[in-house]
C-alpha cells in the first residue's frame, strides 16, 4: 500500500474518531429528561452543575449506558472481522456463526438454572464474574466445535450453515432451561435477551471495559497473522505461521469479546456481520492494521446511533437495541449476499 493510500486511511480513521465523539455527546444529550446541552458539556468538562439531578442522570445512567455502547460496538466489530478472515466468509460474525447463541446458552444455564446461589449479597461480585465467565465458555465451546467442524469440511459455506445449526441447537436448549425454570427468572431472561446497552451497574462495567481492552488488544496483537491468513493457509505455513496456535489465540479473543458483550447487554445482532464490510468500503483496504481501528470507531458509531434511535425521541418508550440494529443491519447483509452472486456468477 502506497503512502498516499496511507494518509487517506488515516485521515478516515481521524474523521471517525470526530464523528465518534460528537455521536457520543448527543447520546448524552437526549433522553426522557430533557438537559441543556451547555449543562452536558459543563458536567463533563468540570463534573459539576448547578441541579444535581442533571449531574446524576449524566454519571449514573447515560455516561455508563453510552460507554457500554462504544465497549459493545467496538468487541462485536472486530470479533466479526476476525471470523470473516479466518473462515474467509464475508457472513461470518459471532451472530451468525452462533458465538452469541453459545455465549446466551452459558447464561441460561447460571441464571435459570444455578441462579439461587448466586442471590446472596454476599456472591454479588462473583455473580458477575460468573456471568461473564460463563458467556465466555458458552461462546467458546461453540467455536472450538466450528473450529474442528472446519478442519474437516474445507467449504465455508457448509462451515456456515453448520454454524448456525449449532446456533439453533443451543437456542433450543436455552428453551427447554426456560420451559422449566421459575417465572420471575424467566421473565428477567427474556428481557436480558432482547438486548441492553443500559441495564448495566457500575460493577458491572467495571468488569466489562477491561475485558474488552484486552481482547482488543488481542486483536491488534494479531493483525499480522490476519493480514497472512487472508492470502491462505499454505502461504501462511510458508512464512512460519503456526496456524492451530494463531486460531486458538484469535478465537479465545473472539469468545472474550463477543461472550462479555453477551452476558451482561444481552444478544445483539448484524454489527459484527455489518460494520467490518462497511470499514472495508470506505477505506479500500484489506490490511488489519488498518481494519481494526476503523471497525472499532465505525462499531462504536453504528451502536451509539443505534442506542439514540431506540430511545424514540418524544417518547418515554425505549426500544430493544437489538431491533435497532437488526433494521440497521438486514440491508448490509443483503447487500454482500447480492454483490457475491454477481461475483460468482462473473468467474
């Protein structure tokens, strides 16, 4: 890539990262009550304002609830990037390939079926961790059975459909765990899993953030094997590449990023299918180095549009995030299935 190609990409990235914190700042701004937006600005900026009532608002509800949005767009958009390399299919995302069902599955079984442990006051904390960790494992067991699916099956599009089929398998025993589970249990699960950017405790986020700071970094640790492995597995070999060791390592990333996101804002969808083909767009390139910036800008942009389109403006009514996003997501994934039929049909 030429140096004028360069000074684009990073000028696109500069304007994102504007653009990010400006969505940012009206996300901040709107609500059902109603706050000047000099006041927003000011409770930021010196972290006081003359009603106290605004300053909590800010601090206790939106700032969190816009903070997960960005945590939650970033982890989802390079999750799914890192699955469209490695199994070399533009559908591929946790979403998809049912990461996000197997992260749900993990806590199906801690809430709805070992939730009376974890009541007391006193395991509140480890509750947390527990969730998290769970999504993880539920996530992960869901990659490693596609990872060795792949290894047999070389065809992406049978590794895809396999992979929603275990989607739907885990979906249908999160079913049977809320068949039998207690009715105010249930009730608390099918709301966790219509999707929430601002459920979320500060414990919670504080748990939250540093596992996605890690996972990321995971990530841009590993742009150079993902620039590798898009040119194949044989030529990947040839440079040195110990592919089983980089696959483990990018998975373990993906089950971080996609199950922590899981378990504490609920399944949300299409972000990780849409956003890495819309960084890919606008910035003509292929290189991961360049990639996992924009998908984590673009991914947290598209999610903090998403929170302020659920929020329904003029309304007390708050929308499932998950919707939003499906809406805002359906048509890119519709786009890249017409657009590789063409391809197809042209070689």
């Amino acid at each position: 890539m030429n140096t004028k190609s360069n000074k684009k990409i990073l000028l696109i990235l500069i304007i994102l990262s504007v653009l990010l914190i400006i969505v940012f700042i009206v996300d901040l701004f709107l609500g059902s009550v109603t706050i000047p937006f000099k006041e927003v600005l000011k409770i930021l900026i010196s972290g006081k304002s003359e009603n106290q009532i605004w300053s909590a608002i800010i601090y206790d509800f939106r700032l969190p609830k816009a903070i997960t949005a960005v945590l939650a767009g970033a982890a989802l958009s390079v999750s799914g990037l890192q699955m469209q390399t490695i199994f070399r299919n533009p559908l591929a995302g946790p979403y998809v390939l049912g990461i996000s069902s197997g992260a749900s599955l993990g806590v199906a079984i801690l809430v709805l079926g070992f939730s009376s442990y974890l009541t007391n006051q006193s395991v509140h904390y480890f509750g947390n961790w527990a969730q998290v960790i769970a999504a993880w494992i539920g996530a992960g067991l869901v990659l490693f059975l596609i990872l060795a699916v792949s290894m047999r099956v070389q065809d992406i599009m049978t590794i895809l459909i396999l992979g929603i089929l275990f989607g739907s398998a885990t979906s249908a025993i999160v079913s049977i765990f809320q068949y039998f589970s207690h009715q105010s249990m249930l009730k608390a699960f099918v709301i966790w899993s219509m999707g929430s950017l601002g459920n979320l405790s500060k414990s919670q986020l504080n748990i939250l953030m540093p596992c996605i700071i890690a996972g990321l970094c995971l990530s841009l640790l590993f742009s150079r094997i993902l620039n590798v492995l898009l040119l194949g597995e044989t030529y990947a070999r040839s440079l040195g590449v110990n592919i089983k060791f980089s696959r483990v390592m990018l998975f373990i990333s993906t089950s971080i990023l996609a199950g922590s996101i899981t378990a504490f804002c609920g399944p949300i969808g299409f972000i990780g299918i849409a956003v890495p083909h819309i960084v890919k767009i606008i910035t003509k390139s292929a290189d991961h180095y360049y990639l996992i910036p924009g998908s984590i800008l673009a991914g947290a942009i598209i999610l903090l549009l998403s929170d302020i389109i659920s929020l329904l403006p003029g309304s007390d009514s708050i929308l499932p995030v998950n919707s939003v996003t499906a809406l805002l997501g359906i048509p890119v994934v519709i786009w890249i299935i017409i657009k590789n039929k063409k391809i197809a049909s042209l070689s």
